[in-house]
C-alpha cells in the first residue's frame, strides 16, 4: 500500500510531467542561424517569452514534430474541406496577424476554452512544409493565442490549429514580406 504522501508525490509527478509538455517551443531557438544562437542567453530568454497570459517552458522539435504527425493523421480540415464538421470553420480556422518589420506573428483561434473541449495547439510551416513554430495550450488557458517569430528567410507560412474535439485545421497560406 502506498503512503498518502507518496500518491500525493506520485500525483504531482504526473501533473507536473503533463505540465512540461504543454508549452511553447520558441521558434527563434529552432530556425536560428549560428550567429544568432550566438545571442547571450538574456537577449535569448527575452525572445522566448511572450506576454500570452499562458505558462511556458520548451518542447523538444522532436516532440513537436511527432504531435503535429498525430494530428495530421487522422486528416486535416481547412475553409473548402471541413468535412464531417461543416459549421465549423470559423472557430478552428486559426487567425493570422502579421507584426510587421517585427519578423513576427500572431495566431488567434476563436475557440471556446475548457477542460473538455479546447484548442490543443497552434503550430506553423514555412514555404518548404518545414516545422518552424508549436504551441501548446491547456484547456484552462484564457484563449487560443501566441506570437510567433518567424525565421529569417522565410517567405510563407501556413498556420495550424487543433481542437481536442473536432481535429486539425489550416488557414490559408499568409505570404510575408
Ligand atoms: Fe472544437
């Protein structure tokens, strides 16, 4: 038999692991060039945070990447192809907001927020598909909303949103620049 303590520990342990996963990967840390990673670490930590109102930590690429494959995976919805959840388009269609001369972005999606049914992730391509952007929310987040900075060179982006409920969804390709 375990000790109310130890499944008190035990508890946490598992809360706090959840918690690990479930913030933001700085774009800047992923797409960066070697000069830029030569930044010191404060101006490093000044462009990881976001005022966003959620808690954030860092998510490996590689476990970025394996989430997005997920949802990917059981297929992806956009404005011309909602399929089974037609109606649906307006509050899982991520919004984009371009920061100009900021070499950033926001993504918005107009998504009720709760323990049951919320916005999961945002995540964001480049022109070549590649990852450059993830974010993960939790259902006791305020909303579905994270500025993103872009990698230089980047010259287009497509923007994606997954609900816990009704799966992936992609906007249409914003062209920066
Ligand atoms: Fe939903």
């Amino acid at each position: 038999m375990e000790s109310k303590n130890q499944m008190d520990r035990r508890s946490f342990v598992k809360k706090a692991s959840v918690t690990a996963i479930s913030f933001a990967v700085g774009a800047s840390l992923w797409g960066c060039s070697k000069k830029e990673k030569k930044e010191s670490p404060k101006a490093q930590e000044a462009s990881a945070s976001q005022p966003t109102g959620h808690r954030e930590a860092m998510v490996s690429q590689a476990d970025a990447m394996a989430m997005v494959t997920k949802f990917e995976a059981a297929g992806v919805m956009d404005m011309g192809h909602p399929g089974k959840w037609k109606g649906k388009e307006g509050s899982h269609i991520p919004r984009v907001t371009l920061h100009k001369g900021e070499g950033a972005i926001t993504l918005f999606t107009k998504h009720p927020m709760s323990k049951k049914h919320w916005i999961t992730a945002h995540y964001l391509k480049d022109q070549n598909g590649n990852l450059i952007g993830f974010q993960l929310y939790e259902g006791t987040d305020p909303e579905a909303r994270h500025r993103f900075e872009i990698p230089k060179g980047t010259t287009r982006i497509t923007a994606y949103s997954h609900c816990n409920k009704h799966g992936d969804w992609k906007a249409e390709d914003t062209k920066l620049g």
